[in-house]
C-alpha cells in the first residue's frame, strides 16, 4: 500500500516522522510531496496512491479522477470543506478528518484574541477584564469543550448551543444549555463561533444576531469566515460602536472593516488556529494512524462523507 503525504504547507518535521513510523509499522510506503507549487504535481503523484494524507489542500473531483487506486483521503484537522464529499463518495474514496487533534490550541487561541480585544488591542487604554463575564459557545464540539474549560479557568459564566448535543452532555461540562440563537447572542458579552461552513449555516451570523449581544459584546470567529454575514456584520457594527470582532479568518472585506471600526476588529494573517506544533504532530499522527486502520481493518469511525 502507498501513502502520499500531500502538503502545500508541511507538517513539521516530528510529525512527519511520526507518520513515517506509523507508516512502517503497517509495512506501507510513505511518499511525500511537500512545498508543491502546482496542481499538476498533486495530480501525478496521487495517481497510484492507495491513501492521501492532506492539511489544507485541495482535493476536488480533478484530483480525485486522477486518483485512480485511492481508497481514503484524511483532512489532518476538524474541518473538511477542502474535500469534495459528493465525488468522493460517488467514487467509493472514503474521506476522514481528525477531530479533536487541534481542539486545545484553536479554544486558547480564543482567549489569546478575547484578552487582546478586552484590552483594546494593547493599544495603552484602559481595558476589561473576562472574571464574572459570560460566553457562549456556538457550537458544543471537541473545540467548544475546550473553550469551556478555559473559560471557567478565568472565572467566566458559560452556556453552549448545539442542537446536536444532548442537553445532558453540556450540563456535565459544568456549562448551561440554551436552545436558540437569539438566546446564545443575547444573554452573553462574548460569543465564540465553532459552527461549520453548511449550507444552513453560511452567512447564518450577522446583522440581526449581533445586534442582540450585550454592551460590549465581542464576536470571536476562528470556525470559517463563510458562516459571517460581512454586510450584516459591518451594519451592527456601525450602529453599535461598543462591538467588537476578531477572527481567525481573515474576511473577505477586511480591508474595509478594518478602516470602518480600526482597533475594535483584529485578524490573523492567515488560518492560525491549529498552527502549534503539538497540533501540527498530533493531526498528522493520528491522520496516519486512521489511513492504516481503515486500509488495514476497514475502520471508519471518523468518515465525514457517509
């Protein structure tokens, strides 16, 4: 069996040689391709590969038709919309991703940007402190939960919404359950997106949402820019100036936000949640440890296109 290793951006070198010895273990063959700068090096190398081992490269029906012996694609991550579902079900690929591998380091990356737009982005002033403020978590997965748990760390009220979460499960996490959107927004200073990119939920945060947050209220998006209405976004923005949004998503109007409201928005450069070296080893392992058990054992356990 032969496993391409397929990263625009690499996995550090740790996490390569985890992989490599997962790898060889299972008596398969690790190819890597690293740094590539065209899509035609992808196409070429996955031709003859049984399992594909990506980060945040493309992989659409042009690569997945060049895939002729592929078995399984693994997203080193949670999220997966980098991946055509529909052709790579229709073509028998099962597709994977990693949940929960980066879930610690994209939750403190949360409070890395709320501390800094509580405090005004170190601009000098006067800022607030997160004791006795509430959060809450949109969305109550491995990142949610971990949000949870730091957020309590800093002495902070939580409550979580997820309608596929039973209620139970987020009460044990010591967090308190509601069940509306207009709930989630209205009841807490600070609301930490952990939503996917779906057909339900893009553009699903703006305007009207928003505009329910409490006096300095601040939007905290490190899920996918695509679930923020921008428009909706900049008009709450403009008719409340107490509110503030940082992301880990650079949108696609940040040039125009960042000149409307100037400190009360922040963005990283690019996607930098998972960018920690533990997440960068533990994705890469465990997305090496998935394509061996399903090649070897049939187990799909986290297959994302059922």
């Amino acid at each position: 069996m032969k496993v391409l290793v397929a990263t625009e951006k690499p996995f550090a070198a740790v996490a390569v040689d985890g992989i490599r010895k997962v790898l060889d273990e299972a008596g398969y063959e690790l190819v890597l391709l690293e740094k590539y700068s065209s899509k035609q090096e992808l196409l070429d190398a996955v031709a003859d590969a049984d399992g594909l081992i990506i980060r945040s490269d493309i992989v659409d029906k042009e690569v997945l038709d060049a895939a002729k012996q592929l078995k399984i694609v693994v997203r080193a991550g949670a999220g997966y919309d980098n991946i055509d579902l529909e052709t790579s079900k229709a073509k028998g690929v099962v597709a994977q991703n990693t949940p929960g591998q980066n879930s610690n380091a994209v939750a403190e990356l949360v409070f890395g940007m709320t501390v800094m737009a509580v405090r005004n982005m170190y601009n000098g002033t006067s800022g607030t402190e997160l004791k006795e403020k509430s959060i809450g978590i949109h969305a109550f997965g491995q990142v949610g939960r971990n949000v949870a748990r730091i957020a309590k760390g800093f002495g902070m009220g939580v409550s979580a919404l997820d309608p596929y979460c039973p209620d139970e499960v987020i009460t044990e996490a010591g967090v308190r359950p509601v069940h509306s959107v207009e709930e989630l927004y209205s009841t807490n200073q600070f609301v930490s997106l952990h939503i996917p990119a779906t057909a339900e939920t893009k553009k699903s945060v703006g305007y009207d949402l928003v505009k329910l947050m409490p006096k300095n209220g601040v939007l905290i998006n490190t899920a996918r820019k695509e679930v923020i209405d921008e428009d909706g976004l900049a008009k709450a923005m403009e008719e409340r100036p107490d509110i503030k949004y940082v992301a880990d998503i650079k949108p696609d109007s940040a040039e125009e936000l960042k000149a409307k409201f100037g400190d009360r928005v922040f963005f990283t450069p690019k996607k930098m949640g998972a960018q920690t070296a533990e997440a960068n080893i533990n994705a890469g392992i465990a997305a090496a440890q998935q394509t061996v058990a399903f090649l070897r054992d049939g187990v799909n356990r986290f297959q994302v296109n059922k």
